[in-house]
C-alpha cells in the first residue's frame, strides 16, 4: 500500500499514541478542585504552553477545539458577531475563494442567515491573495469589514498565502484576521505572534496527534461570541469539559511537528518533487496545481486533461495507491473543486484533479508505485471519458 | 452460484441501489472470488435527502446504505454521477412516451440505455470485465460461448422481462448473482442477515424511482400540465372529462372518474388514449381483447430470427406468459396471439421467448383489437 492521503488525515506518531494512552486511565475533570482535577489540569495546562510553544503563541491565547471545523467556525461566526455587536456598520467579510469549507461554507451561512456581505478575493492562478487586493477591498470602506479570513496554505493544492502581509494590511485598519493552518502546521514555520493575525486555526490529526482535537490561536484582545455555551471553559469562549488525553497527546505532536519542520520539508519535498517529476514525465500533458515554488513542501496536485478524477481514484486504489481528488463531494458525488475553478482553470480540468500528499510514513517506494501506475492509469482513465 | 460466477475471476463492477437484492448480489460475486468494486449511481440531479421509507434508489440515504454494504462485502466503493445521462434517456423519454399517450417502461429504460450502456461502457473502459446487479435472471454460455438470457429459476422473482432490451454483447458482460436463487425474497433477507449487511430489513422499492411520492399522475402533470378533455364511450358520446390525456394506461379501470354507469351497468376501461384531440375512449373489458400488435425498435439477444417464429411473450412487467407468432418485416415486429391478450398498452415491451429463453423485445407500437379496426398508438 502506498498511503499518499496525509492531508486527509496522518497516522498518529507513537509519541503521540504514547501520551494518549497513558491518560486513559486516569479520571479528572481540569475544572474540578480536588487532586484528580488538579492532576488533569495540570496536564492540560503543559500541554497548552506546548502548542503555544510550537506555534509562537502565548498560553493564554490557545483554545482547545474538538478541531479545525470548530475552531474556524468559532473564529468566523464569533468574531463577526462580536465585531458586528460592537458596531452594526461591520458586517462584510473578506475571504479568500479557495478556503476549506470549514471557512467557505460558514461565510455563506453568515451571509444567508445573519446579514453578512461576503465579498471573495481575487486570486491568481495559483490562488494566491495579493496583499495589494485586500487592500483595494478593504479601502472601498474600511469601517464596514467585520473580519478578513484567508488560508495560509491551501489544502488541495498547497498554495502558501501571504498571510502576514495580509494581515498587516488588515491590522492597519483594525480588522482582524484568521487564517486556517490546518495544513500549514509541521511543514512550514507558523509564528502567530508575529504574523499578526487574530485567530489561527490548528488541528491534530492532521500532524500525527489524534483525530477530535484542535485549537484556535486567538489574540487576548479577541473576544468572539461563542459557539458553544455552557461551562465557561477556555476563556468563556468554547464551553465542553477537555478531553485530556487529547490535548496531551495534540501537544506532544505539535512540539514534534515543530521541532522537525525543517527536516520535513527538506527531505520529504525531495521526495514530492520527485513525485512530480514522475508524474510529468508520464503523463506530459498533465497540469501541476498550486504555486510551483511556494507550496507546501508535502503536496503535488494536478489535472490531467480528459480524465474524470474518481476513475483516476478507483484505478489506482486497485493499484494500492491511496489518494484523493483533493475536492469534496456532494452526495457522494464528486464535484468539480472550487479551488481549481477559482484559479481560473476550465471545469473539465477541475473535473479530473488528484491530490497526492506525503507524510511521515512516505517512502521512495511509495513515489516508485505512483511513478509505475500514473501512466497506464490516465490512459485508461481518458478512455472511460467525461461522463 | 449462476454459471457465469464460477469462471475465472472477474473483474466485476457491482451496480449497488442500495437495496438488499443488489448488496447480495455483490457479496455473492464477491465469494466466488471476482475482484468486485461496487458503485452507486447518482441519478438525481437534486438528490433528497434522508427520505423515510426507502422508496426508489436515487436518495442519500440509499446511497449510504450501499457504501455500508460495500464495507461489509470488504471490496471499494464509488458513487457515479449519471444523472445527466438518466435526465435525458430516461426521464425525458417517459415524459414524452406519456405525453404521446403510450404507457413507458422506465425500469426497461434504464437497463437498455443506463446500467447496461453508460455505466457498462465507463467499465469496460476502466478495465472491467462485467457488470454485475442485484436482477433475477440467468445468463447460460452456450458451447459455441455465446451468451443466453434466461428467466429465474423462481419464476415468481424473474426480471428477464425487463432486461430483454439487452443485446449479445450487452448480455456477454452482465452478471446475475441471484438468478439461480430458488428462495424466498424473506431467504434473500436471511442471507443477508447471515452476511452482516444491514439493508437485511430494508423495505423493497416497488416505485419508479425518480418520482419519489409514488404520484405518477402528480408527477406528469407537473411536467405537462393540465390539459382538460373528454372522456368518450365507443360510440363517440361525452361521458366524463379528465385533466390530461396522459394521465391515462390502456386498460385502466380506476380514477375514471365517470359520472353515470354504462348502460349495460359493467365496469368501464379505458381502450384508447388520443393525445391528438385530447381524448379518452373507455369500454367494456372485451373490447380490450388485442389479437395483434406491431412493434418497433427490435432488439435480439443474440441474431435476429429469420423468418416468422412461435414464441410465448410476456407484455408487461409481472405478466402472465401468452402464445404469440412473430415475425420480423422492415424493421417492425408483426405478432398474433391465438389467443386474445388483455391490457396491452403501446409504449410498453414485449419480450418473446424460447421456452425459458429469451429471443428479443420491441416496443409496442399499434395493436389491434377483436372487435375493433386497428387503433394507432
């Protein structure tokens, strides 16, 4: 088996199976008094200065999510609550087009449900957001902008943004910024305190800690409405008891990811681009997504002209190799993806997309099975056709 | 297990509704040692979502229901969007059939022209061998390799009927799991049950399944409209009015809604539908009794017979079985039954067999009546 789906989800790292496990049997509620509670508390606490550490964070400024879903959702839909809250004038939201749907989806909901004008972002072909457009949409009426919300890296294609850049843009006229970094967590270097950002949504599964586990970096001086109501944990901001076996084992793998950033990136961006090399030298025609130089170092996308992306799919899962078209599905039915269209490709090209993604566990003989059965796939693949 | 399971292993794609009858077909093939993907077809542009009663196959729900089934047999999964394709040749077409006042199989339909053209194509092209569904019927290879369809072995579960639409080369990449299966559909559930599939229980979807409320009336006049007519007797007198033509099968005898009684107090069927001047003619049952028929777009499992034959037909889906001579002129299919044949409607098939074989189909175009001159479909 060739497992080339690390974006979808990563095997947990042992270290990280280690922490949780050894937690398991251990009771304590982290907002009880007596020892037990003081035990898990404690717990809770290191680990919350470990994701801190790992991201340029403050302590203070980590709330543990159930994951990246919850905490975009709680980021967007709190922050403009509370922005608009402050003053009824802020109720346009700045997004880019290519966010995950944990982003897309809930700015479409604002803007259906809760009086939102969502305006989307021009990007360029690789779907980057150039700070110089932000700004132009910002200055059209800067007090009227409740949030900016844009990805660092894209999931599907693995297109860093310049999130800083677009953060200092937005920090000149007050507006807060979130940025997804689900993906970018572990493969480049994430400083929230630096890249002057409001909120920056994190994930655990996604960097070899356990699945149900996130966090949402959010300034001091950010107070969202909450999501969740209830118990006041984490700041008043996302109620639930924590699930300490979670969040010990989610920093454990934040540190790691943090501490072989630079590791990861050199040696498994050899093997992707050797992946890509690969796969151009196969299949000539196929179109390589994504920014070509700043991308994530785990990622190779590409379109292959007249394929229909799930034939691609069952073609080579009969092989063993398991990725992914990178787009979502409605009703089990794949669609062509939002990021391949925004960047301007035709939907026939968006249609036939396949995401390979590396991680820890990659090998070359992974990247020697891709080489192997590209070829002979897209062949096949074109033959079945554009249904 | 049929024949066609205990060849060589397969590479076999399981057409999967969702339903109990399709996810034992995949387990089967799947036992006897086939490499067999399942995949659902998407069929509705707008699929409802979590719909009770598990009526048709085009809801979310079936959908998963199918990939559950799929994880238990332990073989890959993939819903197939084919919507566009089942819009136009199958929707459209029963639309029009009714509009022009014949009476559409659409299940027929979707054999010829969906599970066995669109998705057989996309699978051969993949590199399949066989599509395999959940229909009961058998598939025997002659010595010479030829393939042959034939009914169930339980005459009271054969689908034969509607895959006669199927050619040779059709029929040389299908797979019937349940065809051999001399059971009951509660035997089918057991086995089912015994496999851990959970659609076990699952009620049966007896609907066409791109009219999810079972209103097929409702349905055609959404799409039509209402268009009010008469009802007439045979003698050409006004004995009731209607909404729409279409909304009428030859045959019928309820919804008529017909004021007073006929004169000699008999029950009144409708005998013709006339979309030209919006008309329904009704009956007495004998005026029914059709000792011919024409019929149009001949399809042959195997070579088209060469002079005029003595077969038995089938006429409708769940029919009685009925003596017929046939014979093939210029394209149309020319029948007599020695015997008169009630409820036949134009636009449905008749599938002739040999025996247990099945020769052909064609779709029925005119017929004619005992008692009648012949009435244009």
């Amino acid at each position: 088996m060739a497992y080339l789906d690390h974006a979808a989800t990563t095997p947990m790292l042992p270290e990280a199976i280690e922490a949780m496990t050894a937690r398991f049997g251990l009771a304590g509620n982290a907002s009880s008094l007596h020892a037990a509670g003081r035990r898990a508390r404690r717990t809770v606490e290191e680990a919350r200065e470990s994701v801190a550490a790992a991201l340029g964070a403050r302590p203070s400024e980590v709330v543990f999510t159930s994951g990246g879903t919850e905490a975009d959702n709680l980021a967007v839909k709190g922050l403009y609550w509370a922005r608009r809250a402050a003053d009824p004038a802020r109720t346009r939201i700045l997004a880019s087009p290519v966010e995950h749907h944990a982003v897309l989806d809930t700015v479409d909901w604002l803007g259906e449900h809760e009086g939102a004008t969502v305006e989307y972002l021009p990007v360029d072909r690789y779907g980057r957001v150039e700070p110089e457009a932000l700004r132009e949409a910002v200055e059209r009426e800067p007090g009227d902008v409740a949030l900016v919300t844009v990805m660092w890296a894209n999931n599907e294609i693995g297109t860093l943004l310049p999130v800083p850049e677009l953060a200092e843009v937005a920090r000149a006229h007050g507006i807060p910024l979130h940025t997804d970094a689900v993906q970018a967590f572990g493969q480049t270097e994430l400083d929230f305190g630096a890249s002057g950002c409001a909120a920056m949504t994190v994930s655990g599964h996604k960097i070899g800690g356990p699945y149900g586990i996130g966090a949402l970096l959010l300034g001091r001086e950010h107070a969202p409405v909450p999501v969740l109501h209830g118990g006041g944990q984490e700041r008043q901001v996302r109620s639930g008891t924590l699930d300490v076996p979670a969040i010990a084992s989610f920093a454990v793998a934040a540190s790691l990811a943090a501490e072989r950033r630079e590791t990861f990136a050199r040696e498994i961006g050899a093997l992707r681009d050797e992946l890509v090399d690969a796969v151009l030298k196969a299949v000539p025609d196929a179109v390589l997504g994504g920014d070509p130089e700043r991308r994530l170092p785990a990622n190779a996308h590409f379109s292959f002209p007249g394929c229909e992306g799930d034939s691609l799919l069952l073609l080579l899962d009969a092989q063993g190799i398991e990725c992914s078209t990178g787009s979502a599905c409605t009703a089990g039915v794949a669609q062509p993806s939002h990021v391949v269209l925004a960047t301007g490709r035709d939907a026939d090209l968006a249609r036939g997309t396949l995401r390979f993604s590396l991680g820890h566990t990659s090998t070359r003989e992974d990247v020697a099975a891709v080489a192997r059965a590209i070829g002979p796939a897209v062949e096949r693949a074109r033959g079945a056709g554009l249904s | 297990m049929t024949e066609n399971s205990q060849r060589r292993p397969l590479r076999v794609l399981a057409a999967m509704s969702g339903g109990v009858d399709s996810a034992v077909a995949a387990a089967r093939a799947a036992e006897a040692g086939h490499d067999v993907t399942g995949v659902h077809l998407a069929l509705s542009a707008n699929p409802q979502s979590f719909r009770t009663g598990a009526r048709g196959c085009c809801t979310l729900e079936d959908s998963r229901d199918a990939r559950r089934a799929a994880d238990v047999i332990g073989i890959p999964f993939y819903v197939w969007d084919l919507a566009e394709r089942f819009r136009e040749d199958v929707v459209e077409d029963f639309v029009a059939e009714y509009e022009a006042g014949r009476t559409p199989n659409p299940c027929l339909r979707c054999n010829e022209k969906i599970k066995f053209a669109a998705l057989l194509d996309k699978a051969l092209a993949l590199g399949f061998d066989a599509v395999c569904t959940g229909h009961y019927a058998t598939v025997v290879t002659r010595e010479d390799g030829a393939r042959e369809l034939h009914r169930a072995s339980d005459p009271a579960k054969d689908q034969s009927y509607v895959l006669g639409v199927l050619d040779e080369r059709q029929l040389a990449h299908a797979m019937f799991p349940l065809g051999d299966t001399l059971t009951t559909k509660d035997e089918i559930r057991a086995e089912a049950e015994r496999r851990g599939l959970a659609v076990a229980r699952k009620p049966d979807s007896h609907d066409i399944c791109f009219i999810a409320d079972g209103d097929t009336q409702g349905f055609l006049a959404q799409r039509l409209g209402r268009a009010e007519g008469d009802i007439v007797d045979e003698s050409g007198a006004r004995v009731g009015t209607h909404d729409g033509a279409y909304g009428f099968t030859i045959g019928q005898r309820k919804g008529l809604r017909i004021g007073h009684p006929a004169a000699d107090g008999k029950p009144r069927y409708v005998l013709d539908i006339s979309p030209v001047d919006n008309t329904v003619t009704v009956g007495p049952a004998a005026a029914l009794d059709v000792t011919a028929l024409t019929a149009v777009r001949p399809r042959w499992c195997g070579a088209a017979p060469a002079g005029p034959g003595t077969y038995t037909a089938q006429l409708r889906a769940h029919g009685g079985e009925t003596p017929a001579t046939a014979e093939l002129a210029d394209g149309t299919l020319r029948v007599e039954f020695p015997e008169p044949v009630r409820g036949v409607a134009p636009g449905q098939a008749i599938v002739l067999y040999d025996g247990t074989r099945v020769v052909g189909s064609a779709t029925i175009a005119t017929t004619r009546r005992r008692d009648l001159a012949a009435t244009a479909g």
